[in-house]
C-alpha cells in the first residue's frame, strides 16, 4: 500500500490548492451572502467574493506551511502553489473585474489579511475583529481600498468559522507533506 500511496498521491501544491479552495467555500457557507452580493463592484459577485476568500486562505496555506517546513522548502515549491493559484482563478475568471495589477492587489491583501488575522487570534476573544479583511471579503471585493465591515452579523458569522477554516487547512497541509 505505502508504493500505491507514493505513485498516485496528489503533488504538494495540488493538495495546497484544494485546500484553499475547500477553506474558502467553508467560509462562504454565508446563508445571508445573497443580501451583501448587490454591494460587490462586479458584474459576478459571486467570483469577486470566492476570489477574496480563497486570497484569505492562501495567505493562511503558506503561512501554516512556511510554519511547519521553514522557508528552504517553502521556497522549493512557492512558485508552482502561486502557478497553480493564479490559473485556477483565470480559468474561473474570479478576478476579471479587477483594476491594476493582479499580484500587486494580492500582495496587498496578503499583507493585510495577515496583519488582521495575526493580531484577530492573538487578541483576547471578543476583544478585536478584523473589519477590513471581512469588508474585503464579504462586503467590497475587489475594491482597492480598504473599508471596514459595518455588519455585525459578518462579524459573528466569521467568529463562528474562523476555527473551522484553521482546521480544514491544518488537515490538508498534513495530507500534502
């Protein structure tokens, strides 16, 4: 069993990449999305909204990974993850509304997701949430600037699957190494 397992397990970056895909879908499990997707500046919401969630959950992938390997094995497969990454959103078109340049709007996001989220779990419970990082997401995807999020309701439904989100991506990260 364990030759079966080596010849037709998944690549690292594939099982990365249905992760964020799966973490992001967990997210917007929203019932009450359809009332914030008239907010979304795009003809297709919906993609602009899976887009910004599967932007959260990338970031989160590689920092968990970055965590877990070091940066040395990181660096060895990074490229063919973002590869892989970029063409799933492509083939979708999740992001075809999108002004200005791809990468640098998810280098952007990446920083303040990680800037939010970081100090979100690092806070007493209760005690901070992440507005922006749940604006962009739920309520102005693709927007280059970056409100807040001025619906409770966002708030709570985040708090309730912020820990599930974590879960999913704990366990593909052990599947893929």
């Amino acid at each position: 069993m364990g030759l079966f397992n080596q010849i037709f397990k998944k690549n690292p970056a594939d099982c990365l990449l249905d992760t964020c895909i799966e973490s992001a879908e967990y997210l917007l499990e929203f019932p009450a999305l359809e009332m914030f997707l008239h907010e979304a500046p795009s003809h297709n919401p919906r993609n602009a909204i899976k887009f910004e969630a599967m932007l959260f959950t990338y970031g989160m992938i590689l920092n968990q990974v970055y965590q877990k390997l070091g940066p040395r094995r990181v660096d060895a497969f990074q490229n063919e993850i973002w590869s892989k990454f970029q063409n799933y959103v492509r083939t979708n078109r999740l992001a075809e509304n999108l002004s200005g340049n791809f990468t640098d709007f998810c280098n952007n996001r990446f920083e303040l997701n990680h800037n939010q989220i970081g100090q979100y779990l690092n806070s007493p419970a209760g005690s901070y949430s992440p507005k922006k990082l749940l604006a962009n997401i739920f309520q102005y995807p693709l927007n280059q600037s970056n409100k807040e999020c001025n619906n409770i309701e966002i708030e709570k439904y985040f708090n309730n699957r912020i820990f599930g989100i974590l879960d999913i991506i704990s366990k593909g990260i052990n599947k893929s190494f």
